[in-house]
C-alpha cells in the first residue's frame, strides 16, 4: 500500500470537529474534563468507563503526550487516540504507541470527517496492511508479547493474543487481516485472513482463499474438545478455508495433538502453535518464510 505524503493543514478549528465527530457516534464522551489523579484535561474523558481520549494531529508523539498518556493508563484508563490514518504509516509511531495498548479512532485528511475504529493499536496497523521494517516490527511484537503474559482477565489476556496474532499476519506477504473478532450467526472467530496469491507458499491451496486462526490465551493446555470444535469451525465454511491456526498459548493436551493427526486424512491442516512458535516468529527475520515452514509440518505430520 501506497504511503501517503501529505498530510494536509490541521488546526483547532478540525480538532474540535473531530472531537464532535466521536460524541455523534459515542454520547459517553464528555469534552472539558479534568482527571482527579494526574493534572491533565483530555480532549474527552468517560468516566463511568474509565476512558480518555486524546486528539493527536502533529507529525510525532511528544515525550510529554507519551507521559500524559502513560500517567492516564496507569490510573486504570483505557487510551484511546484519534490520529489521521497517515501517521500509522510512521514505524515510530507504532512503536511508541505500542506500550500505552491504545484504541484508535482514525480518519482521513479530508472533510467531512469520517472515522474508522475504534480498533486495538494492532488490529489497525493490521487492518491497514502496513508493513514496518524488521526492528520495529520485532519490538512491537516484544511488546505486544509482554502485555499477552501480563496478569489480566481471561477476556483482556484473550484480547491481546488475538491483536498480537493480527499483527503477524499482517507482517506476512500476500495476507491480508479482513475480519477480527466475527460474530455470525452461529459462532465466534478470532480472525480472518484472506489469501491474495496463487503460487509459492504451503498455504497458498487452489479454491482455498481464507485462512482461520483462534487465539487461546489461557493458563491451561488446550484439549482436544477445542481443536475439533475449530476443525467444524474451519469445514462449515462451504470450502473456503483449507488452513487453520491454532494458537495455544501454554501448548495442548496429548489428546488435542492426537486429535490434529486424526484429521490428517482430510483436506483441512490445523496448524498447532504455542507461546514458543509466536516468539520466534516475532524474532524472525523472514516471517513469510517461518509462517511457510510452520504451516509446511503441520501438513506432514
């Protein structure tokens, strides 16, 4: 994708139309109050919530917004941050969001506002299908995989696997993240990847265009019950998807791996991965290429 270069000329004036533009959409969002534990008004605050939001239109992220931003977080806030989609295309935007684990509001340079999100920092970097060189590409993984090991609710720990996993297919040539978090009628999935290549990867399978993945942070192995609940999960999709990756965070029960070899004999692979296979995918320096080998001994096992 084609990184923008102008980035227009914004004023006070569009930052309170943005500011209006959330409100119209989200009436819990208060403008011009104060927070009672650090001494900072932010562009809007929801107390009952516990959110902040912050209006960010400059080329970086001033040390002193960072702090501010940090300081909100770690009175228990959820950051939230409005910012032109443009600046997603900054490695060092990225980078520096990354620990503050916002939700983005983003939009466009152009008039009337149109806001896309909220979205996790991640699952928009991936949404975008931006790209960022191999070191920040490794240190938001570091920090995405911090932040997935952290003492949370099932739900939040959940969360930050499946943004960490949006991420790395992201990074990976000729996937794209199209869906995240989908709801349909009958069952939940944690992300949606979609194949844009014919030819030169083990998951690149004729009539095969979507790939699967579920996330299982949990502090338990995964058994057997959940690899053949995502195998239906996989085979309902009227041949779609011929791939599946798992995403055990503290591995699977001897059963659940004997499950996966069970349904060798079939058309659909269901890659087996733990906390292990996803640090070294963040370290690598070729994710297409560890992503194909991964994939590639999931289908000769």
């Amino acid at each position: 994708m084609t990184e923008p270069s102008d980035f227009g000329s914004w004023d006070v004036a569009s930052k309170t139309e943005i500011v209006e533009a959330i409100v119209r959409v989200d009436r819990d969002w208060l403008s011009g109050c104060a927070l009672d534990e650090i001494p900072w008004r932010p562009d809007l605050v929801d107390a009952g919530k516990r959110r902040i939001l912050h209006v960010h239109l400059a080329d970086s992220l001033r040390p002193y917004a960072i702090d501010r931003l940090k300081a909100a977080r770690d009175c228990g806030y959820e950051v939230n941050i409005a910012l032109p989609r443009a600046r997603l295309f900054d490695p060092r935007m990225v980078l520096d969001l990354a620990p503050l684990e916002p939700i983005l509001h983003t939009f466009d340079l152009e008039t009337p506002i149109h806001l896309a999100g909220p979205q996790a920092l991640l699952v928009s970097t991936a949404m975008n299908q931006i790209q960022l060189p191999t070191p920040f590409r490794q240190q938001v993984g570091r920090e995405a995989i911090r932040l997935a090991e952290l003492p949370a609710t099932a739900h939040l720990k959940g969360q930050r696997l499946e943004n960490l996993v949006c991420f790395l297919m992201s990074q990976v040539r000729d996937l794209s993240v199209v869906e995240h978090d989908l709801r349909t009628a009958t069952e939940e999935l944690d992300v949606v990847v979609q194949n844009r290549a014919l030819s030169g990867r083990s998951w690149m399978l004729p009539g095969s265009p979507l790939i699967l993945v579920e996330c299982k942070n949990w502090s338990t192995s995964v058994s057997q019950k959940e690899v053949s609940a995502f195998m239906l999960k996989a085979m309902g999709k009227r041949g779609t998807v011929r791939l599946g990756l798992m995403v055990g965070w503290n591995g699977y029960t001897s059963d659940a791996e004997l499950q996966e070899i069970r349904f060798a004999s079939g058309e659909i692979t269901i890659a087996l991965l733990t906390a292990a296979h996803i640090a070294e995918w963040v370290e690598t320096r070729d994710p297409d290429e560890y992503l194909d080998t991964a994939v590639r001994r999931a289908m000769l096992r």
